[in-house]
C-alpha cells in the first residue's frame, strides 16, 4: 500500500470519526435544550400549585399529584407518629409524621413539622378534630444516603409512607402519599411547619453549552487537520 493510499484510508476513518463525535455532542447539546424547557415548565407547574387554592386530599395520589395543596379534616393518631431524622434551616432535628385518621374514612400521614431533638417529647399533640392543610408529597422508599430506615428499632431516615404505615399498624386504607403541613402553631411552638423545600436543579443551559462547545472544538479541530492535510498534498 503507497503512502498516498494509508494517508487517504486515515483520513476518511478520521472524517468518519470525527463526524460521529460533532453528531453526538450536539445531539447531547440538544437533549439538554429540550431537557430545560421540560424543567422550566416542571417549575411553573409547581409553583401554580403551590399557590392554588386547596383541594380535598385524595385518598391516592399519583407522581404527576406532587406538591399539589390539599386539605383534609379527621383525628390525629398521635400514638403512632414516626419521628424522621431532619436536616433543616432551623438545626437538626426530627419531622413529626403523625397519621391523620380522616373523615373520608382513610388514614392520612401528615408531616406536621420539624422539632429539634430536645423537643421531641414535648411538641403540641392537637385533640378533636383538626383540618390540615398544606402540600402533597410522594413517598421517599428506603431511607436516606447511605442509612435504611430501622422500622423496629425506631429509627427513620426518610419519609416512608408504606413502611411507617406497616410499622405503626395503620388503620386501612392509608393514602400512598403524605402531607407537608403549613405553619399551624404558634411561633414559638413545635412542631414548626410551613419549611418545604422547592428546589429543582437547573443546570441544563450550562450543560447545553458545555456539548455546542464540544462539538465546535470538534469541527474546528477537523478543519485543522484537513487544511493541513490539503497543504501537506499540494506542496
């Protein structure tokens, strides 16, 4: 094979190559376009819900059913709370899941607030019948980094709905889902609600633009190597 034939063989396995790579960055770059405009949307949606007027809470709920604000009315079952471990802008401490035995004859695991750890003894426990108001939730299955919830020995690291519900003998049907409360006590009281956090990471734009990078310094790298390959030939 001449020199000439090896040196055209490589520049077409480098055209092809370097043709694949160009149309996946930018295929990258596009999904990631796309992938904005799907969580900016994503974004108003939950914020419309968020300020909308409540709604009767369903007795299930499914993923597209998040953040929606619901109310409900019943008793709550303050023996069977679950204390979940919480990280929060107040400190460490616990999320108080206490079931809510509601009036459209389910049970209803409401997430009345955060308590800190000396605290959790002594947070207010309403009697009677309450209403609760505030966010609906999907279910966080399995615990938290790296720690499994330890039904028997009391120890939650996440809010999960079957689990308690299994662990604290729940009255039947229990919703698949739970609700973060609004603030309903004092100030100065426990448990504190109304401390949902609504963030959704959006750093498509920035991965958009890093694969268009990418992918020019692709061209611009091929447009290199021909131009000097076209010199290369025609000295």
């Amino acid at each position: 094979m001449t020199a000439r034939r090896r040196a055209t063989g490589f520049l077409i396995g480098f055209s092809i190559a370097a043709a694949l790579l160009f149309a996946g960055l930018v295929s990258l770059g596009v999904w990631q376009i796309q992938r904005l405009h799907w969580k900016r949307a994503l974004i108003h949606q939950v914020e419309t819900r968020i300020h909308a007027p409540a709604r009767p809470a369903p007795s299930s709920a499914g993923s597209d059913d998040a953040y929606l604000r619901v109310t409900a009315r019943g008793t709550f079952l303050h023996d069977r709370a679950a204390l979940v471990q919480a990280s929060t802008v107040r400190g460490l401490g616990y999320w108080v899941m206490t079931p809510l035995r509601t009036d459209g004859g389910f049970t209803l695991i409401v997430n009345r607030g955060f308590v800190p750890s000396e605290e959790r003894s002594s947070y207010a426990r309403p009697g009677g019948v309450v209403r609760v108001t505030g966010l609906l939730r999907l279910t966080e299955p399995g615990g938290g980094f790296l720690r499994a919830n330890d039904p028997g020995g009391g120890r939650w690291y996440s809010r999960d709905v079957e689990a308690i519900a299994r662990a604290k003998s729940l009255p039947a049907p229990v919703a698949n889902y739970f609700v973060d409360q609004d603030q309903a006590v004092p100030p100065n009281g426990f448990p504190v609600g109304g401390l949902t956090v609504v963030r959704f990471p959006n750093n498509h734009l920035p991965y958009a633009i890093t694969w268009f990078a990418l992918a020019a310094m692709v061209a611009g790298a091929y447009i290199v190597v021909m131009r000097h390959e076209w010199k290369a030939r025609h000295a």
